[in-house]
C-alpha cells in the first residue's frame, strides 16, 4: 500500500470502507424475482421454492475450488513459501479476521513457512500476527523495505533481518511543487513515523510525529506515504505521471494514496530473498493478495492467487482467482493446500 495495495497490502485496501459485497446486486435481482414468483404461484407451492441463493452461493464456491485446484493440486502436502497479503486478503476491509481464517491461518504456519507480505508498517502487521497465533514465520513489511522473522524468543517475539532505505528529499521536492495540498509521512527503519500536520492513519500502527515538509525531506526512509485527499486514484495517477518522480518505486493503490519506496524494492524482492535464503524451488511458492502492490508478488510467485474482489488488472496478472475476502477465500486456498 500500500497497506496491501499500497498499502496496508494490502491499495490501500485498509484506508477505504469496506465496498459493496460483489452479490448485492445478484441478490436484489433474485428477491424482486422470488416476490414476482411469490404473486402468481399456486397456494402450497412456497414450501416447494428451493433456496436459489444458497443454491448460488455453494455453485460459486464449488466453481471456486475447481479453479484452484487446477493450479494447487500438485502443490498439496508439499512444503511451501505462502505469501499472504493482509488487508483484503486475510482481513476485511473494516480490519475483521473471521474464525475460519484464523484456524486456517495458524495451521498453515505450523505446517509451512508462511510470510505476511504487506504494505503494513511493523506496529500495523503485528496485531495480525499475533491476532492469528504465529510464532514462525516472517513478514514482510511497508511493500517489502522491511523484512522480520517471527521468534518467540526474542525481546518483542520477532527479529528484523533486513531494510531497505533511500532519501527522499528529490521526490518530496518533486511532488510538492506537483502537488502543494497533499499530505506526507515517512517511515523509518525504527518504525517510527514523521509526517505533515494533521496526518495520521491506522495503517501507521503507530501515531505519527509531526513535522514540516523540510524536515521530512532530510530523513532516511524506508517508505514515504503521500496522500492527495482531494483526487481520485487516476487524477493522482495523472498527476505522478505528469511529476516525473524518479529514483524510487511507487504504486497507487484504491485512493489517491502513493507508497514510495527505495528502487527496485516491492513485496517481489523481499520474498525472493527470503526464498533463496530457505533454499525453497520457486515453483513451490504461492501468493495470494488483492491490490496493485500486489502485482510483483503474484506474479513472481509460482502460484499467484488474486482475491475475488481484487481490480480487474490485479486478477489478469495472476494465475487463478478464489472467492472474495467476504467469502474467506484464503481459507479456500489453504484448505486445497493441505491437501
């Protein structure tokens, strides 16, 4: 995200409330036909009306299972890389884990290495991690520039083991010119934010120190956050396009919400490292998320899974699609995971 898409994973997936369930309009459709239905039906014929939306419901997630398992089935019983992004993809959109995803989410970090791959600061990923029981693991944090290994052992119950810095200052200059209005954070390696007057968010995980633009332009950072209010996401997108911002990397997630990082830097990166290090084949890697900044991770992955709910162009990029988050399709895939 930015919290996982952009943002924390999340686009920013974690900064918009939650958007209408992709059935709302299904459903409406299929009660005005149940009440058409229900005025020239016969008497004693309501007992007999089968329950068309769970009929629906079960036909979609069937469809759904037959899908990954298309691409899952010899993965099964293997030991795997899952890549998880949060928001959107393990949470919901208002932050809501149901209890099937947190079952299936501390089995499967038992039984694999599983990384949380968002664009989470650390304060923002840990509540998830903890919240779901994971004592091993990793999670990759802020869309990659920052990478920690879950260990109980520890003073805090993780290890960071890498970051990735870059000065911001030429961007900053950049898009302020581009952008006067905006609102600006920078994150640094400690987890620590500094950001413009009156910007605070909860992907932060943390509240943010206020600070002028100047003084943010002199930091060291693993990610700056810029936020138009004002724009739509393409309006910004014009807007960073016509900027000319270059030496970091940047992706606009479901607001008018920039993460910039140090170049070359995205979940991708940080989740190859993490596979070369383990020594684990590429093709026994899986990633599921839902937003733009998901994009390198699914497709660098071995098996990339786009959420139901995810943009078009997130789905197009991956191998296959399970149910919304609404309908805990992350469960889905772990389920077919096991086998």
């Amino acid at each position: 995200m930015t919290p996982d898409a952009s943002g924390p994973d999340d686009t920013p997936t974690d900064r918009t409330p939650a958007p209408p369930r992709r059935r709302a309009g299904h459903l409406a459709s299929l009660l005005s036909a149940l009440r058409r239905r229900r005025s020239t039906q016969r008497p004693g014929e309501a007992e007999t009306l089968p329950d068309m939306e769970a009929t629906t419901r079960m036909t979609d997630l069937e469809t759904a299972r037959t899908r990954l398992d298309t691409h899952l089935r010899e993965l099964a019983g293997q030991d795997l890389l899952l890549c998880l992004d949060i928001d959107g993809t393990l949470v919901d959109h208002d932050g809501t884990m149901t209890p099937p995803m947190r079952t299936a989410l501390r089995r499967a970090a038992e039984e694999q290495v599983v990384v949380i791959a968002t664009g989470r600061s650390i304060g923002a990923t840990l509540p998830i991690v903890e919240a779901a029981g994971i004592e091993s693991g990793y999670a990759v944090c802020s869309n990659g520039a920052v990478t920690v290994r879950m260990d109980p052992q520890a003073e805090r119950g993780y290890r960071v083991v890498d970051t990735r810095t870059f000065q911001p200052g030429h961007a900053l200059r950049t898009l302020r010119d581009i952008a006067p209005d905006a609102h600006y954070a920078v994150e640094m390696a400690d987890g620590t934010f500094h950001a413009t007057v009156g910007f605070q968010d909860a992907s932060f995980g943390v509240e943010a120190i206020e600070s002028d633009l100047e003084h943010l332009m002199s930091l060291e950072a693993v990610r700056v956050v810029v936020h138009v209010p004002d724009l739509t996401p393409q309006e910004f997108s014009d807007v960073i396009a016509e900027s000319g911002v270059h030496g970091v990397e940047y992706s606009i997630g479901w607001t008018a919400w920039l993460d910039m990082a140090a170049p070359g830097v995205s979940k991708a990166s940080a989740l190859e490292e993490i596979r070369t290090g383990l020594g684990i084949d590429q093709a026994r890697t899986v990633a599921v998320g839902d937003g733009f900044n998901d994009s390198e991770m699914l497709v660098w992955a071995g098996v990339g899974i786009a959420m139901g709910q995810a943009p078009q162009g997130v789905k197009d990029l991956a191998d296959t699609v399970t149910e919304s988050v609404y309908a805990d399709g992350t469960v889905l895939v772990l389920e077919q995971l096991r086998g």
